[in-house]
C-alpha cells in the first residue's frame, strides 16, 4: 500500500460527532460540523453528517467547491471572513459567512442581488482572542449597517477563544456574548438566531453545570476528529482519539553511535560537526518530513523515540523496536500535524469505516472500494 499516507477511520468520526451532538442538545446547544483540517474532505464531511450534525463550516472556499462537487448539500458556512475576490463563489457555494469588515459585507449584499439570492452574514465579535473581531462597543452600529444592506440578513454574532491567544473562556466571556445579542436585538430589530460561542476549547464551559445564557451552538473541528482538548491536548471522555492514523515506510534501519552537536569546526561560519559518544542506537529514518506534516505533533507507539525531522525525512530511535527497510511505522497526529498530512499533495488519503454495533465500533479494516485522494 502507497506511503506515506493518512488511513481515516470515518465510522469513529461519526460516533463523535453522535457523542458531542448529543451531550450538547441536552444543554441546548447546536454543533456545526468545522471540516478545515481535512480540506474538507467530503467522506469526512459526511461522517459528520452521518452523526447528527445539521451544517458544516469551513476556511477556504475551495474546500467548499471540493464539498458541494461531491454532494454535500446541507448548510455550510465560511468561517474565515471572505477576501474581495472569493465574493462571488461565497454567494454561489456558502449559505453564510462569518464577517467583521461592513465593506466586505456590503459586497456580499451586491454579489447576492446580482445572483438573486439573500446570504446570512454572522458578525464575529473580538472577546479576548486577539484575532479577529468586531470590539464589542462597535458590534450595534455594524449590526444596523447589515440589517440595512439589501441582499444579506443578520442571521446572528459570534466568538472565538484559544486560537491565537491559547486562552479557554470564561464564563463572564460567554455572559458578554449572551448580553451583546440582547443589545443587538434591542437596537437593530431582527432576532439573533444563532449565537456561537466558539469551539472545541469551549467544550469544558458548554458541558458544565453553569447556565449557557443565549449560547446555542459551538464550531467543533478538533473535538470531532481526534477526540482532544484544543488547551490541554487532553483526550474527551467518551471520544475516539484514534480516526486518524499516519503510515510511513522505513527507508533505513542501522546502528548509529549517539552523538552531539558541540564542536565547532568553522567559528567564523557558526558550524558544528559530531562528535560522538559512547554506545550505538538502532536509528531508523521514515520517507515523511515537514514537508508532509508536522512532525513534532507525531506520536509514536511503544518502544520507538522521536529524534527529529527535515523537509523529507524523520529520525526515531528504533532500540527498544526494531524495524525493518520497508517495514512501515504508524503514527498519531495532533491538530498541527493532522492539518498539514491533510493538504499535503504526496499524502495519499484512504478512508474506511468501523461499523457501529450497540454503540460499540467494530473495526472491520479497510473496506473495498478504498478512495485515494
């Protein structure tokens, strides 16, 4: 079988998104299905779907194309606020888009008269992230402008936490973001149907004993996929944290004496050359490398040691396991590296499906006809 590649197991997609969708219902709180990591993929966007998630989101466009050609058909918006040249395919291929500039917005509203369609714009409102958002203070006076720009329609605001600045809400956080749809109500008219309150981080707030106030949904990416806490990379209880799984083949396997790099041999370069120590390690190198992944956010099964990686390659100590030219080494991804394997062109894709039988997985391996992607 082609390496490397990543093997996708599509039934535990399905079992968490099933899990999350219906711990979260209990609370009143929707789940909206993020497929960027996989450049949404549309096997996975339906394993989603499969598990009780009623729309999808995602940051390219061209991941949506790639969705809508393959015939997903539910609701999915762009949660990257648009740039100037997308407006079009935006009107053509997403229901709604999550935005903060009012040029952008007023754009969209002239794309969408054009195509004769009505696009539901979610405003994003900067809550302690740091990244992007509309100051709280400004939300009511951007909120009136899209309520007057015919083509588009306020269909609600939004959140983000623990992407650039790391930290978890709070729950003051999600008590502003319940006050702010109030005051966008009170001031501009239109109900604010759906008011996110983020995503996998804010799992942890969205399942515990405190009130949700007007938050009822949440943008889950990592949470579905691999089962883990954005914050601590924890795995959820309850989750699969094995979906995804990534194959490389041994490319050398031999005894190398463990060495440092201390020495240096041209000062006025900043060289080092080696400068061995005692003792031999069995030192294997894989045909996968940064270009492929992100090689530090690999996990490797028992007996095998990371050492580290460039453009192609990447070193593990293989003493306590050894391999074998041509063997193949599978490896655990966190988020980081899960997205890179993803959009990486020399990473085959093939997706197979565990069969849920009483709520439990049955692993029935790669099933034909398999799909390389």
């Amino acid at each position: 079988m082609t390496a490397p590649r990543v093997e996708i197991d599509l039934g535990k997609i399905t079992q968490n998104a099933r899990c999350l969708v219906r711990r979260l219902s209990a609370r009143g709180i929707s789940v909206t299905g993020v497929t960027k990591a996989v450049c949404g993929h549309p096997d996975v966007a339906k394993a989603m779907l499969d598990g009780g998630i009623a729309d999808l989101a995602d940051a390219r466009v061209s991941n949506v194309i790639r969705m809508r050609a393959a015939g997903v058909t539910c609701s999915i918006s762009i949660i990257r606020a648009p740039m100037v040249h997308e407006t079009k395919d935006v009107i053509n291929c997403c229901d709604a888009s999550y935005n903060t500039e009012t040029d952008m917005i007023l754009r969209l509203g002239s794309a969408a008269r054009d195509q004769g369609a009505l696009h539901n714009v979610i405003l994003r409102v900067e809550i302690g992230d740091l990244r992007d958002g509309i100051m709280p203070e400004d939300l009511n006076d951007i909120a009136s402008q899209v309520v007057a720009t015919p083509g588009v329609a306020l269909r609600g605001i939004a959140a983000d936490f623990a992407s650039l600045g790391g930290a978890p809400p709070k729950s003051g956080d999600m008590a502003l973001l319940s006050r702010l749809a109030d005051q966008v109500e009170g001031e501009c008219g239109p109900y604010v149907a759906l008011v996110s309150g983020g995503g996998s981080a804010n799992l942890a707030w969205a399942l515990g004993e405190g009130t949700t106030g007007r938050i009822n949904n949440l943008r889950l990416g990592e949470a579905i996929l691999l089962g883990t806490n954005p914050v601590s990379g924890q795995p959820i209880d309850g989750l699969h944290t094995d979906a995804f799984a990534l194959f490389a083949e041994v490319i050398e396997a031999r005894l190398k004496p463990v060495a440092m790099l201390t020495r240096p041999s041209a000062p006025e370069y900043g060289k080092l050359e080696l400068v061995s120590k005692c003792g031999q390690r069995n030192r294997s190198i894989l045909a996968v490398g940064q270009l492929d992944t992100d090689a530090s956010g690999l996990t490797f099964t028992a007996g095998i040691e990371f050492i580290g990686a460039t453009s192609d390659h990447t070193a593990v100590d293989t003493t306590d396991s050894p391999v074998s030219v041509g063997s193949e080494i599978k490896m655990g991804m966190n988020y980081s590296a899960l997205m890179r394997a993803m959009s990486a062109p020399d990473v085959a894709k093939i997706v197979h499906r565990s069969l849920p039988v009483n709520g439990m997985v049955t692993d029935r391996g790669p099933q034909r006809p398999l799909r390389l992607v």
